[in-house]
C-alpha cells in the first residue's frame, strides 16, 4: 500500500493508493453539525492548511446499536467525533471523466454508517468507476420537526454531500455531469427525495432505489416522535429545548421511548416530512413524472428482517383483519393474497401484505407510469439463516460483492452463490455507466430481473393483489 494525494477547494488530502486503486476517506463536505450549528441547515466545510489525513474514516452520527434478533444481524460502527458529515472516495488510479455513484446507507433513518465494511467501494472502481458515500445526520438530530428549526436536516445533509461531488468528483477522476445516486432502505428514500427536489435532481443522471419507502409525511404525522420524546423528556418541541439536551441524553431518551416496541405497534419512528423549503412534495408524487433513469426493486421476503419467526407464528387472523382496516386494505386484496399464497400462514400473508404496502406498490405504480424509463428487480435468494429467506437488507452482499463481509455472512451464510454476487454487482455497474442494466425496462408487459440461483427476466409476480392494493 502507498499514498495517493489530490487537491480539491477546500485542501490537499493524502489517502492511500493499493492494486490500482485510490481511497480517500473521512472529507469533510460540511461543516461539524455540534454547538451553534446543531439543528441548523449543513455550512459549507472549513478549508484547512498543509495535507489532511484522509487514510481513516470520519466519526459516525449519533445513534444506538440495533437491538434484539436485528441486532445480531445487522452491524454497528461507533468512531467517536463531532466531524460527521464526511464523504469517502474509491477511484481507479487512471480514472478520467469516469461515471461516479453516490451510495446512501439504510437504517431507518436512525442507525447506520459508512463505515460499515459491507458498502467497501473496490468492486466498482474496479468497474471504473468513482464509489462516493456519505455519512448523514440521523434520528433526533437528523430528522426531528422542532417548530423552530429546519427540517429534514439529514436530507439537507445529503443535498449537500450531491451538491459537494458535484463540484469536487472532477479532482478524483469522476465526472460531474454522471452522477448516479445509489441508496437502501432508508437510503433509498433519500435518494427518492433528492430526485423528487428541482434543484438536487439537476445534478442527477441516474438512480438506483433498493428496497425504499418513497413516501414522505405531512408534518402533524412526521411530528409524532418527536412529540412523545419531547414529553418524555419535558421539554417544549424547540430548537432552544433540544440543544440543552446531549446527544447521548437524546438517544437515551429514545431508547426508552422506543422499548418493549415491535414492527406491529409501539413507538413511531423518525419520517420523512413534506415541507416547503426542504421537500416541498412527497416522492411517491414526483417520481412518475420525472424521467431519470430508474433502478429500482424488493427482496421477496423482506419482512422476515423485522417478524422473526416466533412474532410471525403468533399473528392470528384478527390481528390480519384489524391491520388491514388500519392500512385500508380492501378485503378482495387479502382474498387474493391468500390465493397467492395458499401455503403461507396468516403471519406470512401478513408479512407480505407490509412489504407490498410499504415498498413493492409504491415502486409498482411508479414503472407503471414510466415503463420505459424505469428497470425493476427482485432479489429472491432464500437464505439458509434463520429462515430469513430473501429478507430485507440481504441483497446488500450481493451488489457490493462482499460475500465474506462479516455482515453479509451473519444475513446470507458462509457460502452464498459466488456467481449471483458477481451479476448482481456487474447489472449496477452496468446500470451506473451506461443506463442499461442488462434486461429491458419495465414496459407493458412488466418485466422484472428475478435474481436467484438461476436469473431470469420475467412478468412481474403476483400482480392480482398487488393492484389492489391503496
């Protein structure tokens, strides 16, 4: 291993440079979101004299460590530090005018980091390509509706991190007029906001969604966990009260507040809000009238990350009937799901209802107004972990080709097809240089890339229910 080194506007960095190639890591694309700036819009980051290290990652934003059965799935990264809002590079050695990607970690908008060693960027700057990803304000400090302060910070955060590869990829090697944006989970839905705004979509040519919510809420339902944690705490919903609370006071608090809840009931969990100045309008709106090339797509059994199997046993029927008053799910709906899927539990049919109301709908109703624009995929592996089948989250080895991350081994097993790691990692690279993945667009026909253990393009799966439901 041997240094590499660049410039951007802000200073020299000095990263390090192995099989052909360069890392930078840990740059700051705003200014540390602590003391006067905290609960305030991202500043632009400080210039700094001589060569900054850029050979370790930036400290992580504030958060708790998964709980529970999640929580011996899924990792944690805790680096200590108020300098949060950083970006990390991976680039060819030789790259020029090269295609770029800016990759936005999942978490509920409450955990996460990219730090995690899952979302490593050599597979694609061995693609030649540019892999930039972030780290964002999260939770309290990233999403909470104070009536006097700005909201959506940790999506402003991310309009920022765009708006900084925009101005600073060309000093790597990548080229700022092709920028894909690249997210999961919670970071699929940042990525949905950032094309549903004018002014961050214009610095967008494509987008990758993988499993993302794409609707944001009005500010009296994005409001509410910050009002039950305001209550807890005794405090008024205000900048001034929230500032005079630390951090770690914060994230205790939320612990307490979110104890003892269940993905059926419990404490609500930090949104996305519909606001003027920030996301004017909710991305499940905009999106089919853009035309930005779209990726987008589910795990088949994505629900079996959050009901383990002993929560999915104890569903009965009533509690089915009562969700689906609760999520206006018309009855004809759960007849056909129940068709579908004539040897699942009630639980199942459950869990699949969630997973098509919250993510494969929503993305459904968007390749169908734009069918020409928009490639769908389902990732339908089943891991032999757990019975988690192709749970959410489980693709992620996959399209960073990590089969041995020790993230990916805990979801997938010790062994999961080598082969299908390498396609699904070659379609997003091919999606990120050229617009093409490797199969047709949605269309009329529906078309969807099945990825297993034998890939196949086929007609959308399931669609009686599916098109029933709200």
């Amino acid at each position: 291993m041997t240094d590499a080194a660049t410039t951007i506007t802000t200073g020299s960095i000095r990263g390090t440079a192995e099989d052909g190639i360069h890392r930078f890591l840990g740059i700051p694309y705003a200014d540390s979101p602590f003391g006067d700036l905290r609960f305030r819009e991202p500043r632009p980051p400080k210039t700094w004299d001589g060569v900054r290290d850029a050979t370790a990652f930036g400290p992580t934003a504030p958060q708790l460590p998964y709980s529970g059965a999640i929580g011996e799935l899924l990792g944690t990264v805790r680096i200590d530090g108020d300098e949060i809002l950083t970006v990390n590079v991976w680039t060819p050695q030789d790259a020029r005018d090269a295609p770029v990607v800016l990759w936005i970690h999942g978490g509920a908008l409450e955990r996460g980091a990219a730090a995690l060693s899952t979302y490593d960027g050599t597979a694609f700057a061995r693609a030649g390509i540019v892999f930039v990803s972030i780290n964002y304000r999260l939770g309290s400090e990233g999403f909470s509706v104070l009536d006097d302060a700005p909201r959506n910070l940790g999506l402003q955060d991310a309009a920022a991190a765009l708006e900084w590869v925009h101005r600073e990829i060309g000093a790597f090697g990548g080229s700022p007029a092709r920028i894909t944006l690249m997210g999961e989970s919670a970071g699929g839905s940042l990525v949905a906001a950032l094309l549903a705004r004018d002014d961050t979509r214009a610095f967008i040519s494509r987008a990758i969604i993988q499993s993302g919510p794409l609707q944001a809420q009005p500010p009296e339902k994005a409001s509410r966990v910050t009002a039950q944690l305001a209550k807890r705490l005794g405090v008024t919903p205000t900048r001034d009260s929230f500032t005079a609370i630390t951090p770690d006071d914060l994230l205790q608090a939320r612990r307490a507040q979110s104890a003892g809840a269940s993905p059926l009931g419990g404490a609500p969990g930090f949104q996305l809000t519909i606001d003027p100045d920030s996301l004017p309008r909710s991305p499940h709106e905009v999106l089919p009238t853009i035309d930005t090339p779209l990726l987008i797509g589910t795990n088949t059994d994505e629900y079996r990350l959050w009901f383990p199997p002993k929560a999915l046993a104890a569903i009965r029927p009533l509690k089915l009937f009562v969700a689906g008053l609760v999520l206006r799910i018309p009855r004809r709906a759960i007849r056909a799901y129940r068709a579908e899927w004539s040897d699942a539990s009630t639980g199942e049919i459950f869990g699949q209802l969630a997973t098509d109301v919250l993510l494969r709908a929503p993305a459904t109703r968007v390749a169908r107004v734009r069918p020409d624009s928009t490639y769908v995929y389902e990732f339908a592996w089943q891991s032999p972990v757990r019975d988690l089948r192709a749970a959410h989250a489980m693709e992620l080895g996959f399209v960073f080709d990590r089969p041995a991350d020790p993230d990916s081994v805990r979801m997938a097993g010790s062994a999961p097809p080598r082969a299908l790691c390498v396609e699904m990692n070659q379609a997003w690279a091919r999606f990120i240089t050229t617009g093409d993945p490797g199969w047709e667009p949605f269309g009329v026909e529906r078309r969807t890339r099945l990825f297993d253990t034998e890939t196949t393009t086929v007609p959308q799966r399931r669609t009686e229910g599916l098109d029933l439901l709200p």
